[in-house]
C-alpha cells in the first residue's frame, strides 16, 4: 500500500481505501492605512509539510509561509465582497505579497472607503474589469475566425497592468502572421504586447509508465483533479467521452461522461467498480495528504500549489487568470496561469490554494528540475458546467 499520511489520523478506516482509490493523484497601489480585516471563517492551522513546501519552492521562512497562507485565505473570501462595493468601478483585484493584501483596482475613488474598510488595499486603475474581459473575449472571437500563430502562446487578462496582455515568442513580432494578428487583437480594445524566450506551452498527458497514475484506454496515462459527487474532474485532453478508465492497480475505475478540448480543457469521469470519493489531494509524502474544504478562488499573486502523478507537489504563484493558451491543438480559453512546475503526466492533476480547490492541470512549459510554468482550467466552471458537487471535508 502506498504511503498515505497525516490523513488516517482523521479519516482512518476510510484512507486505507483511499490510497487504492482517489488519493492516486496524481500597477503600483496607492498608499493606505486601512485596517486589517479578520477573515470570514478562520482556516485550519497550516500542515508543517505545506510550509515547508512554500519555504522549498518560493523562498518563505516558516513564519513567512504560515503568515502568507493566512493571509491568502484571507484575501480570497474577501474577493467577492469586495467586487460588489465596487460595483462599475471595479479594476480587477490581486494579492500583494509584500503588504499581504488584497489590492483592488478602481475606476472610480468615490468608492475606495468602503472596499479599505473591509481590510483590502485600493490602486487607481483606467479601466473596469468588464472592460478588460470584454476586449479579452474580442481577442478570442479574433482567434476563433483567425487561429493564432504558433509564436502568438496566449493572451490575458491582467489587473495590474489593467490591460490585454498577448505573449508572443521573442524577436516574432516582425513576423508578418504575427503582426496581422496583433493588430486585429490591438482594433478590440487596450492590449499590450509581451515578448518571452520561454518555451511554448504543451499539454502534460504521457505514455503509460510507472507511478500512481489513472489510464485511458490503456495508453495514456493522467492524473486525478479533485473529488465530485459520482466520480472526478480532470482534463479534457486527456480523453473523449465513453473512454475507459482504470486506476493505477489496473483495475477498472469508470469512464468519461464528457469532455472538452480545445476551447476548454476539463472532463468529468464517473466512477464504479468499488472506487469511492473523498475530499482528499495527495501530498506525496512532502506534505501530509490535503483535505478539501472549498473552492474559494485565489486571486493573482497567492500562493498555489500541484499534485501530479509524475513529479508530485510543487508550489509557486498564481500570475494571471482568464488566459488563452494557443496550444499546438488549439486555443484554449480562461485558464490560470501559474510558476508551478509539471511534466508529462501531471495533466488533469490538483492544483489548491491552502485548503481550496483552484483547478485541473492542462498545459504549461519546461520541467521540474530547471523550472517552468504550468496553466489549469479552473474548477469552479467545471462544476457549473456539469453540475457537479466537490466533494469537501
């Protein structure tokens, strides 16, 4: 039986299935002096393996990693409250890890008291979050009548440059695909250009080799996502609806109900056979096995962390949400953009902010011994768009 641990201390008769089971998983803000707001509901106490997980991979002593993860939690279940003080005005948000808090964009000052008063900090911004993803959404309508070049690897919304930004390969934009690209993207609203010398992202699903994977019709290995009411969430590349699927013991598991790919990247598989659910992700004996508790979204600049049948548990950053990745397959839309790790095979596996469930792996570039970044679909859509339930502690 592989090592399952920290979780059989609370559910123990239940995790020693769960090892054969689920667990197989894979601009400048302007000064304020508003008060520190106490969260909504106070999160657990963080597991010494998470910390340590956050002190390895974004540089924090343990007292900065157990002071951030709160202040995350913090910050995410401030998100919606905040976003309706600010109504029209509202500029998009993200968390500052230097002042650890929320900061809000605003169109309008008339309405930065009552979003400081809540805790969260307050920048000036010139155009409302509507704005930005009503130009992003024009950008997309652009890809989907004029597909994007290869060296065009996504564009995003981002709130603290409070514009479109599309990423292209380094030295491309000359290029004449490119250009005619950019300038269509430029006629749908404000977008700025970023050049990059990083690999283009690719999906993460692998050939059968060993580990704790989950296959698909014998031949392509993925990981888990998270636990929902019947079955799990994973990614849509991974297979088609009616694939078969077995566990990492080669017994049978279900199949998927549906999936979608490219355009977006999430499946749903349900499951039989014996398997069952629990809220649980894998920490892969670097951190004790994480109990889901939500899905409370993170805002840009949280901390943010992957399970994944290949190289396990990596942390980084949240850099961007709303994103499309032009993968060699095809645009795929509103996806989160992370520093996270990941190699072939993670694909479909956890990604969680604390406690909350963000998102199912898709794609990203480089690896986990000389970096790199990975994206995931957000698993908030994959529930509304199947109906599903996370399964939670």
């Amino acid at each position: 039986m592989r090592h399952v641990n920290g979780i059989r201390a609370v559910l123990p008769a239940l995790l020693a299935l769960t090892s054969l089971g689920f667990g197989l998983s894979p601009a400048a803000a302007a000064p304020d002096t508003a008060p520190a707001a106490a969260a909504a509901r106070p999160a657990p106490a963080a597991d010494p393996g998470l910390v340590d997980a956050l002190r390895r991979d974004l540089g924090l002593t343990p007292d900065q990693a157990r002071t951030r993860l709160d202040q995350e939690a913090t910050a995410a279940r401030l998100l919606p409250r905040v976003r309706d003080l600010a109504g029209s005005a509202y500029g998009g948000a993200w968390f500052d890890p230097v002042r650890g808090r929320l900061v809000v964009g605003l169109t309008d000052s008339a309405h930065a008291a009552a979003v400081r008063a809540t805790g969260a900090a307050t920048a000036p911004v010139a155009r409302t979050e509507a704005a930005l993803d009503g130009a992003k959404a024009a950008v997309d309508t652009v890809s989907r009548n004029r597909p994007a070049p290869a060296a065009v690897t996504g564009w995003r919304v981002d709130p603290r440059r409070n514009a479109v930004v599309v990423t292209v390969a380094a030295g491309s934009r000359t290029d004449g695909r490119v250009k005619a690209f950019l300038d269509a993207a430029a006629a749908a609203g404000p977008v700025a250009v970023e050049e990059t010398a990083q690999q283009a992202p690719r999906t993460l699903s692998a050939g059968v080799v060993g580990g704790d994977p989950y296959y698909i019709n014998g031949n392509t290995r993925c990981s888990i996502g998270f636990a929902v009411q019947g079955g799990f969430v994973s990614a849509g590349h991974c297979g088609r609806a009616g694939s078969s699927v077995v566990g990492w013991d080669g017994s049978a598991m279900g199949s998927f109900v549906d999936s979608s790919f490219p355009g977006n990247d999430y499946s749903y598989i349900r499951i039989g056979n014996g398997w069952w659910t629990v809220p649980v992700v894998l920490g892969w004996g670097t951190v004790s096995d994480v109990l889901v508790r939500g899905s409370w979204q993170a805002p840009v600049g949280s901390s943010v962390c992957r399970s994944g049948s290949t190289t396990h548990w990596h942390c980084g950053t949240v850099l961007g949400l709303n994103e499309t990745v032009n993968y060699s397959q095809g645009a795929v839309y509103q996806l989160t953009r992370t520093s996270v790790c990941a190699e072939p095979g993670d694909s479909g596996g956890s990604f969680v902010t604390g406690d909350q469930a963000q998102g199912v792996t898709s794609g990203g570039w480089g690896n986990c011994s000389s970096g790199g970044q990975t994206w995931f679909q957000p698993v908030n859509e994959i529930l509304s768009r199947y109906g599903l339930t996370l399964v939670t502690a």
